[in-house]
C-alpha cells in the first residue's frame, strides 16, 4: 500500500509540460500551474471537480497539445 487513497483518481498529466504564458495553464493536461502544484494534496473531490473543467479548457486553446512538436534544438 502506497498511503494514498485508492479513490483520488490519477493525475490527467500526459508529459507534455509546456505552459500557455497567457493563461499560466499546461497545453498537456490543461491544469494551471496552481493546480499542477497542489494535485498531491488535492482530495477525491478536488481531483474531480479539475477533472470535469478540463474538456472545456481543452476546447478553449483549441487542443494546442495535438500541434506541439518536439524540440529538435
């Protein structure tokens, strides 16, 4: 057993860390950059509460993550 409730549900982090600069939201998993800080200490129902907002902030930066290349230097 890990000490963390088998109920919080996982994080909606996609390794694609890259911040909108406007909105200060991750265009990965759509978080903001408070939300990513605090996820761990976040309640079942906090988690949930992110996790039903992120469709709609998906929809509103247009699914940047799906145009992101990567770093070729």
């Amino acid at each position: 057993m890990t000490g963390m409730p088998e109920n919080k549900p996982d994080s909606p982090c996609i390794n694609v860390c890259v911040l909108d600069p406007a909105s200060q939201t991750c265009v990965g998993c759509f978080r903001t950059i408070d939300e990513i800080a605090a996820w761990s200490t976040y309640s079942a129902e906090q988690r949930a509460s992110v996790y039903s907002e992120l469709p709609a902030r998906r929809a509103a930066h247009g699914d940047a993550a799906a145009n992101l290349t990567p770093d070729t230097g």
